[in-house]
C-alpha cells in the first residue's frame, strides 16, 4: 500500500504515543525502567481488555496510507481510455453531422431527425459501459481486499501471561513481542531479553549483515544501526529467540518517521497482460489499416462531393474501431480473475496476486517439505530408545493420554522408566513449545513447532514434569538449521540453584558433542566407539521404519553460577550476556539420555494428489532435513518414487555441484527425493530444475526456505507453521499446509487459464465478425444492394450505435459466464504450457478469423436477402423505398449479428471438443444468452429504442431466418473441429 501524508487522527495518535515515553530514550534506559514508563508487566504482558483500550487510543500499528480514492473519481477514470475517446470524437462529429442536416439541409428542415439520436444513444451507452466497468472492478477490489485480510501478517505477543498470535495492527505501545527465527519485527521496542538473535536491517539501516541484538542498555546516543537493544518494524528475525516491549507502533515508529521517503512500487507486468497489451496494439494497428484502405478505397471509387460524404466517411472509420475493440475485455479479465482466486481461497489456496494464476496452472515441478504438507503435522512420539532399553509410548495426536509399554507388551523395568523419564525430561525442557487445554473438553492447542509439542505430551504421560518441574530456564542456545540442536540453561530452585545443560538435536550431530552417556538407571560411565555405533544403527532402524528421531542429552555444570563454568566469558561484575555465542563452552562434555522416535503419518490424501499431479505431467520432489531412510520411506508410501528409490543428501549435493552446472542438472533431472538438505541446497535445486526450463512451484514455512520460496516461479509459504518472512517471499498461501491443497489450486488455474481463453476467442472472433461485416458491406456496398446505383456517399451495413450494444451487452455478460465454466475432464492430463506459449496462440487466431468470416456472411446475405438489387433479390426501388429497405436490412443483420455471437458463445467453449459435450454444464452461460436475447427483443420492439438504433420490428419469417443465418456458426465450428480432432488423431498415429 504506498505511504501517504498522515491525516489529522494519526498526527493525534502518533503525539498520544510519544507522551508516553516522554523524552525518554529507550536505549538509553533500563528496560524494566520501560517497562515501567509503560505500565507492562514483562513476565505476563497487557491484560486483553488493557490492550482494546490502547488500541482505541493509539490506532492501529500500520502506516499512513494514502487516502482512499472517492468513489466519483472512480467512476470518471471509466471514461479515461483511448476507445472512449474515438467515442467522444464520433459523437462530435455525429452531432456536427444533424447540425447540418437539421439546419442547413434545406429550408424546412424536414426529413432530418428532431433529436441527435446517434450521438444520444453514444453517450447513453458510454455511460452504461462506465456503470458496468465501475461495479466490475469495485467486486474485484474487495475479492482483492478479501484476499488481503486473509493473508495479513501475523505476530506473538504475551498477553494476560500467555503468548498469542494476533494481527500485526492490533500490535500497541507496551505489548510484549515473542521474536524467534523467522518472524517479522511488527513495531519498534526494547529489549529485555535475547538468546542469539540476529535480526536482518537492511530494509531500515541499509546494513547487508543481519545485527547481533542484546538487552544491555546502551551507555550513550549511537546511530540507529549501532542501537543492539532495540527492534525495528519491518525488519525480519534471522536467527534466534528474544522479547521486546513494544515503545512504537504505525507512524511513530523508524519506519514511520520516514514515510515520506518511502516510494510505492508498480507491480511487474505479468505474462498475461503482456498478451492482453499486445493484442490490443495488434487490433488497433489493423483496424487502422482497415479504415485507411477503406477510406481510400471509397475516394478513389466514388470521391468525397460533399462535407457529408466527409463526415459519413469519418463515421465510417469510428464504426470499424468500435466493431474492432472489446470494450470490457479488461474489466471481464480483472473480474474473471478475481472470482477464481477467491475459489482458490475457499479450498485453502490463497493467490496473493491474481495475475499468479496464470504461473500456478503452468507448473512442471511441485517441490515440497515433508512435515506437515505431505504429512498430518500430528507429531507423536511413539518410540523411546535408551541405553538400557526400547520403549513404546501409546496414544497418538496431542491429547497427552497414553501409557509405556515394551515393545513386546511386557511392563517397564524401573531402569528403562527412569532413562526414559530422564530422556523426555531433557526433551519438555529444551523446549520453546506450549500445550494448551483448549475450550472444550478434548481439544488442545498447541503452541509453536510440532516436534517440540509432541516431546511436552510424551513427557506429560510418562510424568516427567513431577521430576524436572523444578528445573527454571535462566539461559538458552537456540536451535538453528545449521546448528541443528538446542540447549539450555536452567537452575535447580530446590537444592543449592545448581544450574545444568540440557539439550537436543539430530542423534548424529548431538552425539558428537558427547563424551558419557547415563546407564543402569541413572549411572553416568564414558561413552565408547561400541555405543556410537550402537546409537547410530538404532537411527538408521528407526529412519527405516519412518521415525523423525532426536536425541537428548544434558549436563551437569556442577555450580550455580554461569559466570564459574570452565570457558564461559563473563563482564567485570561477574554477568555473562553472551552465552548464546559460547556454545563451545557449553555444549561439550554432554551425556547421552537417548533418542527419540517421532512418527508423523502421511496425509490419506496425498497419495491421490501426487499421481494427480503425475497424471498432469507435474513431477513432485521432496525435500526434508530428515533422515535420508525416513524420507525415502515416505515417499514411497506416497508415490513420489519406487520402493527401491533412494535419496539424495546434502553432502552429495555438494559433491555434485563442485562438478559443475552439468552434473548438477543431471542428478535433479532424475531424484526426486533430498534428505539432510540445508537452505542452500534448496535454492540450488530449484535454480537448477528451472535452467532445465521447469516451471517450479517450491514450498516452505521456516525462515531458510525463504530464499528457495523467493526463487521459485511459485513461492508457497505454509498458512499455519510458516514464518512471516517466507509468506511476504511467497505468492501463494496454504491455509490447511495440505500438499493436495497445492494440486487443487494447479487444477484451479488451470482452469482459470482455460476460461480465460475460451472468452478471449468468442469476444475477438465476434468483434472479427463485426469489423469483416463493416468492411464487407461497404466494399461490396453494390454487389449487396446495400447502396442504391448511381448514389453518392458511403451507406454502412450497421450503425455504430448497434456494434456498441452488441459490445457492450451481447458480449460481455456471456463473456463473464464462459470466465466461471466448469473445468474439462482432461485439465489435468495434459501436459503443463510453458509460460514463453502464447495465449492466443496460431491455432487460436486461426479459429478467431475462421468465425469472424463465416460470421460475417451469414450476417451480409441475411441483409443482402432484404435489399432489392442485391444477390438474391431482383427489385428496383427508388431512395426513399430503399431507405426503409435499408433499415429492416440492417435490423436483421444486427439481429442475426447478435445470435450468431451468441451461438458462437456455445462453440468457443473448446477448441477441440464439440459444443454439445457438457452442454448444459455453465448455467450462468444459458442465463447470459437469455439475458441477451430479453435485451435485444426490447431494441427490435420497444418504439423509443427503434429509434435510437435505427432498429424496426420483424416479422415471424424474418426470425425464421435469422435463427437459420446464425445457426451456422455453430454448424461451421462443429466441422472444423471434427477436421481438428481427425488431424490430431493421425498425428498421434504418426
């Protein structure tokens, strides 16, 4: 939304925000000093109904934005287009046209009309189209503004002691901001707490390198880059975990302050609207030709006598650009669009831009994590191994109801109990998960990543909490992608405060910080090579068998001082501020607890949508950090590969791509399944498999994927666990993070794209028709009996007034309704079009020119068939009975005009396929035609509408002939694509 100039209301809330604070700089000042100064209390935030009433006082944490457009202005911009133009200018000219006919005609003025009807009826229409195009584009501005509040960014903050998610414009001065890796800073604050958090500024302070942040205050004034206490809106957390009292929201905060120098972006032009651009330049330089050639055809064959012959000729012209241009092509496009994308947003495929469709139904290669999207995202904890035994833990969801039994049923020894409560206890503590009761009985939330969830209900059946409840976090070393583990810091509060490390990872990666491992029920002995072997084969088991497994470990520290433990850096007084930075010093000497084993069944419905995709000729790839067994077995469950299949690590990937682009491509152009995958392998894999000239659509959710997301032809962030900061890289949202959802929204644009070429190709060869029959009848003005022999000045077979209704009304509610039509049967088994293939492609112009012309004949003869001296009929009749003649001509030409587009509706629903396939499957299509037949009946018989567009009633036999004309554009299309359906069948025999 581009920043505007701030509004009296804001200016008032940004003054209310800065009295709070006073002269108060933050950085400069204790943060519980702030928290003071802004009446929070940092361990249980705002109470709810505290934060409704800043809200209401303060406004909501967004920018100023520009103001609204007003609605007349809206309206007024229907009429700011070239095609309007040249109406305007034919209405001028019509006007100057009965001027002179209605004063300088002769002395009486009889004959001319008393009203400028032509010019009237011009307006009146304009206006009429100016109507449909402003309520067009106001219900694809809300479908717009719908989409908007669907993918509103979200953040955590701690409120009434218990951290929730809300908007980011519900954010106030006060509340308490729960960062991690990831997110989105939504408002400015100060820090009071932070475990190796790096947050990215470049957006603010131009700084390339994400920022060391820490809760220390600042002994004096620095730049806004050098302040490490505070947290900036709109800058992006990069690493690690902290929380920050909010000192800042909207325009009071660093990004508010320099609205000014913000500068909205235009959109890139897509694809399609590159199309749509060109096609329009295409028709306006062709019908220009066509009035030239005309024109000069006309003074070369009859000459100009007279200023009327001039400004008939002129009317002329303005008749062939009016015949030529789809008025609401653009509108429909905008509105056709718009309704698919909120189609999408029902089944849970949220398209940030509407102009993303068009990629979406293109893609060759869906790229896919595999926890939660191929998987329930139900983590269980199913298998706890310890040194002394296997375990099996019952019950499956979040629900913590279950039981420990051995493997065999047996019960537990009190041995294994003991490993195994000490195991999990080290699992619920290293843990920034939460539990929750929900509102009714049975239902829990839960509260960041499912892995770390399931670890909390395993440990609550085992009841760990009993034993490890006293345990009090005082520091932390968060888990990041490449560190792949998490430790931390907690205090004994019931004997003597002695602190002790407690962590968990990867098996593979803790266990090398490992050096004794907990035996016999709670003996603590060296670990020897025997045991890692021993620990590594049970993962690789485990992996076998599609268990996610973690180890746990912890470590004694044998003091109850952080500042006294052997490496750890401490301040003169004693304080260490940095320990998310000394993990060396930490995480060594570990002893081993053991592992667990993590199951996270695959969706039922993924299977089906895999081999839909298969089916379209869209290629899934898997790309986990999991076990490269755990990955492979999963994915043949799913049939992404063959029971045989393997997977790729990252460190073959490596390998590969120190071989070079070559070998690179040719190992992604074969596996389909990456396992132990860090960020840039995912950005490597996805560059690679678009040189291969793939269309990729990648999905992630966690802040290294962002980049993979950002990348990807079709960036697809995840709904529920996704990070801010990959669904502001994405264009598409997964509401339910369901993979199936991805393949549903595929079909979806495909269909969407299909749609929007079925219109295309009825409203062009219709104004085709319309330009060959004003073309048509003029050239051939004689031969038709369309002008009287010996005549001066140009007579047009149609008036321009009538190609406008036929624009604006016959053309454009059936267009809208093919925009809604049913998708084909085989829209997901063919192959994906490449983004380079044009929408209206050679086939495509052929068919347009093919009806335009067949279109314009029967439109012609119909007429020729009531001119007497024509082709068909033998009758000489002087100027005034030729006048009358003229307009029952014309009234059945723009009659059988108007049902041959509407037939024409019914065969442009398939290039290929018969019109008679599905014929009665677009119910709004049969009330578009009836809606336009209802219309066109009033033109033909209501008196005052004859008048207006030179209409007169006909008789029945003239419907008879009408409907029999028209029919024959549906007759002629069915022919050719019998002809089309034979000749692809003998390519396919070749």
């Amino acid at each position: 939304m581009p920043v505007g100039t701030i509004d009296p209301h804001e200016e008032h809330e940004v003054h209310e925000q800065q009295r709070l604070l006073g002269d108060v700089d933050p950085s400069l000042t204790d943060a519980t000093d702030v928290a003071r100064l802004l009446d929070v209390d940092p361990r249980r935030g705002l109470a709810s109904g505290e934060a409704r009433r800043r809200l209401e006082k303060f406004g909501p944490n967004e920018l100023a934005s520009a103001p609204p457009v007003p609605k007349w202005k809206k309206f007024f911009q229907q009429f700011q287009d070239p095609l309007v133009y040249l109406l305007l200018v034919a209405t001028g000219i019509s006007l100057v046209a009965w001027f002179i006919e209605r004063f300088h005609g002769d002395a009486t003025g009889e004959g001319a009309e008393a009203l400028p009807f032509d010019a009237i009826v011009i307006v009146i229409i304009l206006i009429v189209n100016a109507i449909l195009g402003y309520i067009q584009e106001a219900k694809a501005e809300q479908a717009v503004n719908a989409l908007s509040e669907m993918t509103a960014p979200q953040t955590n903050v701690l409120r009434d002691g218990h951290v929730q998610r809300i908007n980011t414009v519900d954010v106030v001065p006060g509340d308490i901001l729960v960062l991690g890796e990831g997110d989105t800073v939504s408002a400015d604050g100060r820090l009071f707490a932070a475990a190796s958090l790096r947050i990215a500024e470049a957006s603010l302070t131009g700084e390339s390198v994400p920022v060391g942040k820490k809760p220390d205050t600042l002994a004096s004034a620095k730049a806004l880059g050098d302040r490490a206490n505070m947290v900036f809106n709109g800058t992006s957390v990069t690493q690690g975990t902290g929380r920050a009292i909010v000192t800042g929201t909207g325009m009071n905060t660093q990004v508010g302050k320099i609205a000014d120098l913000l500068a909205s972006t235009e959109d890139d032009t897509s694809p399609l609207q590159k199309e749509m651009n060109r096609v329009s330049k295409v028709l306006g330089i062709a019908v220009c030709i066509i009035a030239v050639v005309v024109l000069i055809a006309l003074a070369c064959m009859e000459g100009f006598h007279s200023a009327q012959d001039v400004i008939d000729s002129l009317l002329l012209a303005v008749s062939l650009a009016v015949a030529a241009v789809p008025e609401g092509l653009a509108a429909i496009l905008t509105v056709v669009l718009a309704l698919g994308v909120q189609r999408m947003a029902a089944h849970h495929a949220i398209v940030k831009k509407l102009h993303s469709v068009e990629t979406l139904g293109s893609a060759s290669v869906i790229c896919s994590d595999k926890t939660g999207t191929l998987t329930r995202n139900e983590m269980t904890v199913e298998r706890v191994v310890t040194p002394s035994g296997e375990v099996e833990l019952t019950g499956t969801g979040y629900a913590p109801e279950g039981s420990m039994i051995n493997l065999d049923g047996s019960p537990v020894s009190d041995d294994v109990r003991h490993e195994v409560i000490a195991t999990l206890g080290a699992g619920i503590l290293a843990n920034d998960g939460e539990l929750r009761e929900g509102d009714r009985p049975g239902k829990w939330d839960v509260v960041g990543d499912p892995t770390e969830v399931s670890l909390i209900v395993a440990g609550k059946k085992v009841r760990a909490g009993r034993q490890y409840g006293h345990f009090q976090r005082v520091a932390e070393i968060p888990f990041t992608s490449e560190r792949k583990r998490m430790s931390v810091i907690c205090q004994d509060t019931t004997e003597g405060g002695e602190l002790t490390v407690f962590a968990k990872g990867a098996p593979d990666v803790l266990l090398s910080y490992c050096n004794r491992i907990a035996v016999d029920g709670g003996a603590i002995r060296p670990l020897t090579e025997g045991d890692r072997q021993t620990i590594l084969d049970t993962v690789e088991r485990l992996s076998r068998e599609a268990y996610r497994t973690l180890g746990e470990a912890f470590r004694p520290l044998e003091t109850n001082r952080l500042a006294d433990v052997p490496g750890v850096r401490a301040n003169a007084a004693g304080q260490v501020t940095d320990i998310a930075d000394q993990a060396d010093a930490i995480e060594t000497g570990l002893v081993w607890n053991g592992m667990v084993g993590i199951i996270d069944p695959p969706r039922t419905e993924v299977r089906d949508a895999v081999a839909e995709a298969h089916r379209a000729g869209i290629r899934t790839v898997m790309i986990t950090g999991d076990h490269p067994l755990t990955a492979a077995r999963i994915a043949s469950d799913l049939g992404i590969i063959r029971r045989d299949g393997a997977a790729l690590t990252g460190e073959e990937l490596d390998e590969l791509a120190a071989r070079g682009d070559a070998a690179f491509d040719k190992a992604t152009s074969e596996v389909s399944v990456y396992a132990r995958v860090a960020p840039e392998h995912k950005l490597k894999i996805v560059e690679s498999l678009q040189r291969q000239g793939n269309i990729v659509a990648m999905t992630g959710d966690g802040v290294n994927d962002a980049p993979a997301v950002k990348s990807a032809d079709i960036g697809v962030a995840m709904g529920i666990t996704g990070t801010e900061v990959t669904k502001e890289s994405a264009k598409m949202i997964l509401a339910d993070d369901n993979f199936s959802t991805i393949v549903a929204a595929v079909r979806e644009g495909r269909n969407i794209f299909d749609n929007i070429r079925k219109f295309l190709r009825y409203l062009l060869s219709s104004n085709v028709g319309e330009v060959f029959t004003v073309f048509g009848g003029v050239m051939l003005a004689g031969f038709l009996g369309i002008s009287v022999p010996g005549s001066e000045g140009v007579t047009v077979p149609l008036l321009a007034t009538q190609l406008l209704w036929i624009n604006l009304l016959t053309d454009a509610a059936p267009a809208l309704a093919m925009g809604v039509d049913p998708s084909t049967e085989d829209v997901m088994n063919r192959r994906p079009r490449k983004l380079t293939d044009r929408v209206i492609d050679g086939e495509m112009w052929s068919d347009i020119i093919f009806i335009g012309i067949v279109m314009a004949l029967v439109t012609l003869i119909g007429m020729d068939m009531h001119l007497s001296g024509g082709l068909f009929t033998d009758r000489s009749l002087d100027a005034v009975g030729h006048e009358a003649q003229m307009t029952e001509a014309r009234t059945m030409g723009f009659t059988i005009l108007v049902f041959a587009q509407l037939f024409n509706a019914l065969a442009s629903r398939s290039h290929y396929e018969s019109a008679f396939k599905g014929f009665f499957a677009n119910k709004w299509l049969w009330g578009a035609i009836l809606l336009s037949i209802v219309l066109q009946l009033l033109v033909i018989y209501v008196p005052f509408l004859n008048t207006a567009f030179g209409t007169v009633p006909l008789e029945p036999g003239a419907w008879l002939e009408c409907i029999c004309l028209s029919v024959f554009v549906l007759i002629a299309s069915e022919l050719r694509k019998i002809y089309l359906r034979a000749r692809r069948g003998m390519k396919r025999l070749d």
